[in-house]
C-alpha cells in the first residue's frame, strides 16, 4: 500500500467515526440512545420536603378541670370526727357501724369508728374485685366468644366469659354488646361456606368456669327477683330472658347462648341439625370466627356503676384463672384478696363468701376499703382509674343517680353503694368545700326494719355534711 493509500483510508476512517459520532450525539438528543444530549425541556425544581404534621409544636391545652390544690385546708380533725360520732349515734343506723373518712392525698385520718372491726359489706365488696383485675390483668383484657372447626361438620361455640354478649350485631361503643353473636355467625358462615359446608352440628363449650353457677350464699329469692345470672362463660345480655334491669334469667345462659347463636346461623345460610350441645372445643381445632368483648377497664367502669353482680363474679374467676386457681367462686374471691394484698392493701381480717357481695357471710374491714380507694384515687396507679372513676355520681349517674339530687354535695360525691336486708354501706370520694378530697368509708350491718330509706339518708346527709365542711 502507498502512502498515499494509507492516508486515504485513514482519512477515511476518521471521517466515518466523525459522522458515526455525530449520528450518536443526533440520536442522544433525540433521546433514541442513551446519553446526556437533550432536546427535551428542563423538569421543574422539584418540591420543598414536605413537613410532618406532627413536626409542629402543640397548640397549649386547657385542661377541663384544674388539678386539685395539694395546699387547699385539711378539714379539723376534731369537726370530722364529730360528724361521724354523729352518725353512729343515729338510731337510723342501727347498733354495728363502722366508719372511718380519711384525706386523699396524705392518708391521714380524720375521724372514724371501729375502723379495724370487720362487717359486712355489701357491694362495696365490689371494690375488691374491681382493684384486684385491673391491677393483676391490666385495662386493657378483652373476652374473646370464638367458633372452633371440629371433625366432619361440625362447629363448636367457645366461650371467653363474656356475659354481654348481643344477641345480633354488635356495637363498639358500648360495653354491654359490645361483640355480636350476629357478627360471629356471618364469619363462621364464610368460611363454612368456603368449604361447601351448609348444615352444622353445633357444641358449646363454657368449661373455662367450674364448680356451681350460683353460689349456695345467695338467697334464692334473689335469684328467682333477677338480681343475678348463673355465672358462666358464655351469655347474651347477662343471661335476660326479658329486658329490664331486674329481669328473670335463663338457667343455663351458655345454652341459651347457643340456642340463638343457631338462629344467626340459619339467618345466613348454615343450616343447624337438632340442637346445641355441651361439648369441649376439639384440639388442634381451626378458629373460623372470634368476636371481642370490650375491654376490661370498661367491664369494671360497668359493674361499679350498675352494681352488676354476675359481672362481677365473672370478673373475679378471670383473676383466678390468671393466677392458676379454678374460675369458681372459691378461686375467684381467694384470688382478687390476693392481689390486693400483692398491690398493698391491708387484708387482715377480711373474708369473701363470693366477689359481688351479694351472699351471706362476707366480711371486710372499713380499712381495707379505705385502702382500696386511696389506691384507686392516687395518681402513681393509674391503671386503677376506671376505679375512681367508674364509682357512681351522686346525683347524676348509675346506683347513686337518685341519691344527693337535693343536695350541695351532687355531682362531688363519687360512690360505691351497698345493699342487703339490713346491711347499708356507701364507699367513695367526695370533695368539700375547699376543694379538699376526702376518702370515706360506711358499714352498717344491723340496721333497724323499714328498708334502706332510714340508713341511706343518715348516711347521705353525712356525706353532705362532709361535703360542706370547710373547717381547716
């Protein structure tokens, strides 16, 4: 090859690459190949980061209620005590009485009479079990009502210990129905449904209970008026067999649970052979539907204010079964003196025959009492809240409702009433006049005849007395 023929096909070779390059760039600005020539428009500057809502500082709140004043003036010893010699004179109040009234916020008593001497309580027995669940198993338990696959086609209803139970669906803002039978039913029914399953037999299992359903301390009479269920593990609407606040109950709720629990499932396309039986959920067996009760909190909220006496024993077997005892009445009232006595509380010389008060034979100190409420009112234990505010209003609210409407001391009292032929107790909180918080605690167990009328109105009348003292 000559030189110049060399320089021919370098010149060549140059050229072609000049030309390929440039056919490159043309296509990069075309954006055919990659690359960084661009004929497209700039993007826009993008965006500022956006800022969190919750980056910002809080807006300043204004509480509803102002803190009590820790310097506001301690009622005179002397003044108090003469309010209660007062009442355990009234012959309203009949011949055992024990009282004590004590300052919330430094326990210092400021009268009392007999306060060591057991008597019985009543419902104020209530505050035990109230304490004792919300601090062993925590605000925030709920009971779960479950249906369990078993062998074949059958289905077994299993029961949490919710009594509450709505016959259909549920509401979640309430606590009595709070979870639904209708609710469950339309679960179990899909998947039912997805197994080509349309006719079940039904079990019920409610063996999370054991021993009696009623307890042999409680009079028969106030079972037959309705003031109280046989406890079991699984009920609609505490067991009513008509509405009303006193109403006759079933005597097996579990069954009669299970009975409309059929109904909702035929309402929904599964069809129930013959009837409910009691049963054991299978092992091993598959969950196709669950449904919660409200939480616990809420339950005790309910049961202080109403005075409901199956929820309450209801209660007190979920404390025993926490601490490995029988959910029965023996296991439920040893267990809840037991965790008062692990949070504190002083219980020499108390004894439960069953947790609601509602039976023969339970006896409680008005210190124990006193002790309870403190606890509940301090602001250091406040997963015990739902305690001192779950108390009825004076005036206002559940069992104290028309009770101090008269009164200067409504809407500042908050308490636990109490009960039987002849026994008449209130426990709470009540602020006076100084906004000063006082803790009181009254038990009368041999009241005269003539009903509760007498007792509770030298009591209230107290409790107003209280209420006006201002005499720091």
């Amino acid at each position: 090859m000559t030189m110049t023929t060399a320089g021919r096909v370098v010149a060549t070779s140059a050229l072609v690459l000049v030309l390929a390059g440039g056919a490159y760039v043309t296509a990069d600005a075309y954006d055919v190949v990659p690359g960084m020539v661009t004929l497209e428009e700039l993007p826009p500057e993008p965006l500022p980061f956006p800022t969190a809502p919750g980056a910002v500082d809080p807006a300043d709140t204004v509480p509803a209620l102002a803190n009590l004043d820790p310097q506001a003036p301690v009622p005179a010893t002397v003044n108090v005590q003469g309010l209660v010699d007062g009442l355990v004179a009234d012959p309203r109040m009949g011949a055992s009485v024990g009282v004590v009234v004590a300052d919330q916020l430094t326990g210092d008593v400021l009268g009392a009479h007999l306060p060591e001497d057991g008597r019985t309580p009543a419902s104020t027995a209530k505050l035990v079990t109230a304490v004792a669940a919300l601090n062993a198993l925590g605000p925030d338990v709920t009971l779960p009502t479950s249906v369990v696959r078993g062998s074949g086609a059958s289905i077994v209803l299993v029961g949490g210990g919710d009594m509450m139970l709505a016959a259909g669906a549920g509401d979640p803002t309430a606590v009595v129905g709070h979870a639904g039978l209708a609710d469950l039913a339309a679960q179990a029914a899909k998947e039912l449904l997805l197994e080509g399953v349309t006719t079940v037999s039904l079990g019920f299992d409610d063996s999370l209970f054991s021993g009696p359903t009623l307890s042999p301390t409680w009079n028969p009479a106030d079972v037959a008026a309705g003031f109280v269920a046989p406890v079991t593990a699984l009920a609609v609407d505490t067991a009513k067999i008509r509405p009303g606040e006193y109403p006759p109950r079933y005597a097996d709720p579990s069954l009669a649970a299970a009975n409309t629990f059929a109904q909702r499932l035929e309402e929904v396309g599964i069809a129930v052979d013959g009837t409910p039986r009691r049963t054991t959920k299978p092992d091993g067996g598959r969950e196709i539907g669950v449904v919660r009760s409200a939480t616990l909190d809420g339950i005790v909220h309910h049961f202080l204010d109403t005075s409901d006496n199956a929820i309450t024993e209801v209660v007190s077997r979920l404390v025993a079964i926490d601490q490995g005892l029988p959910g029965s009445f023996e296991g439920g009232t040893t267990a809840v003196l037991h965790a008062v006595g692990v949070a504190g509380v002083d219980t020499a010389g108390a004894h439960l025959s069953d947790a609601s008060g509602l039976g023969a034979g339970s006896v409680l100190p008005p210190d124990l009492l006193l002790g309870l409420l403190r606890l509940a009112t301090d602001p250091a234990h406040g997963v015990l809240r739902d305690v001192a505010t779950g108390m009825p209003i004076g005036g206002l609210t559940g069992t104290l409702s028309d009770r101090y409407t008269q009164s200067p001391a409504r809407g500042l009292v908050r308490a636990k009433t109490g009960s039987l032929p002849h026994v008449t107790s209130l426990a709470g909180t009540v602020l006076d006049t100084d906004r000063r918080q006082l803790v009181f605690v009254v038990l009368a167990d041999a009241t005269p005849d003539g009903g509760q009328w007498g007792p509770r109105a030298a009591i209230d009348s107290f409790v107003t007395a209280l209420s006006g003292c201002g005499c720091g």
